[in-house]
C-alpha cells in the first residue's frame, strides 16, 4: 500500500509445493530419497529430518512428508499462485496489513486448508510477517526463466523504493546507517542460532 492511498493490493503470491515421497512397498525411504531426481540432491537434509525412519520401508502408496518449513533447504517447491488472488482475499490481508501502523510493504507466510477457502479469504492462518526486506518468492518458480525473475525482483523494488520516498516527503524519520547495518547484523546473528529442524513453522 503506497502512504497516499487508502487501500493496499496483494503483489505476488507464491504457492508451495512441500516435498514428499510416496512408498512402493519394496524401498527403504533412504533409497527412494537417493534414486529421486529432486530429492536426492538435498538427501542429507532429508536423512537428518527423518532419522532412524530413514531405514523403513514404506508400504506401497504410503505418503511420507520430506519437510514442515516451507523453505528451500528443506526442499519446498516456490510456484507461482496468482490464481490465489482474488479481492475477498486482498481486501482481507489490507484489513489485516492496517492493524500494523506505518507497514505498507511486506510478505505474508501462511497456512490455508483450501484453495477455495483462500480465495474467500477465510480459514487461513498467518505464519510469519517479513517486512522490506522481504522478497516476491514466487521469483524462484523453476518455470520462471532468469528475465522474468529479475523482471518481477525489479518491480518489487521500485514500489519499495517509491513507498520509502513518499513516507521521506510525508516527513518520516531516516533510518541512519548505524541502525541499518545494527538491524541487518542481529537479523543474521539470529539465523545462526536458529535451529532449522524445529517445528515452529
């Protein structure tokens, strides 16, 4: 939502695709892991998420989840989800975004049960909310080539950039560069200590 506007749009939305891996019966889960052609390049991740699972055999058609986090090291799958904009939905995050004073740009992480749900803007539940620094994942969809990821990278900025010049000329407070690299230090002193295996995702 730009500061001179009364009502905000939804950007991008980015659906993901958590990975799994279905049993045949016969297979140890390590082995299906390894001979997947996806999979098998994040293995150690899988291995370490499913412990001594890792030596089971699943029964033909069995369901196993890789993963909880939507993430990318734990192997999720970024798509574009533009058919999941809808306006009950943004007028619904714009209700939501105007509870926070001064946000005007951020990414949404959340949890829904159906796509029809979603697209009412109803039964869905808010995981995490990232700010500027937040990115348009549905860049990383592998259908995506490395021009339209850039073009929508690029886009993003500048209605960040334009959000940041209007809030300047309204009169607000520069962040200083002190505070900037103290914000952008204690962001990635945080990630060192996170464990990526908890389930608070």
């Amino acid at each position: 939502r730009f500061p001179n506007e009364k009502n905000g749009k939804i950007f991008s939305i980015t659906d993901k695709e958590f990975p799994v891996i279905f049993g045949d019966g016969k297979t140890d889960l390590k082995n299906l892991i390894k001979s997947h052609k996806r999979f098998k390049f994040q293995k150690d991740t899988y291995y370490q998420y499913l412990g001594d699972k890792v030596n089971s055999i699943p029964k033909e058609g069995v369901k196993i989840p890789l993963g909880f986090a939507g993430n990318h090291f734990q192997g999720c799958l970024f798509k574009d989800g533009k058919d999941l904009i809808s306006e009950e939905l943004e007028k619904e995050i714009d209700r939501i975004s105007k509870h926070f004073k001064g946000f005007y740009f951020g990414r949404y992480d959340i949890r829904y049960e159906t796509k029809e749900d979603l697209l009412k803007g109803i039964n869905f539940k808010i995981v995490e909310l990232n700010g500027a620094a937040s990115e348009s994942t549905n860049l990383y969809d592998p259908n995506f080539n490395i021009f339209q990821s850039y073009k929508i990278l690029f886009s993003q900025w500048k209605i960040l950039f334009k959000i940041g010049y209007l809030n300047y000329k309204k009169g607000e407070n520069i962040t200083s560069w002190k505070e900037f690299f103290g914000t952008i230090f204690k962001h990635f002193e945080y990630k060192d200590e996170v464990n990526l295996f908890t389930k608070e995702s």
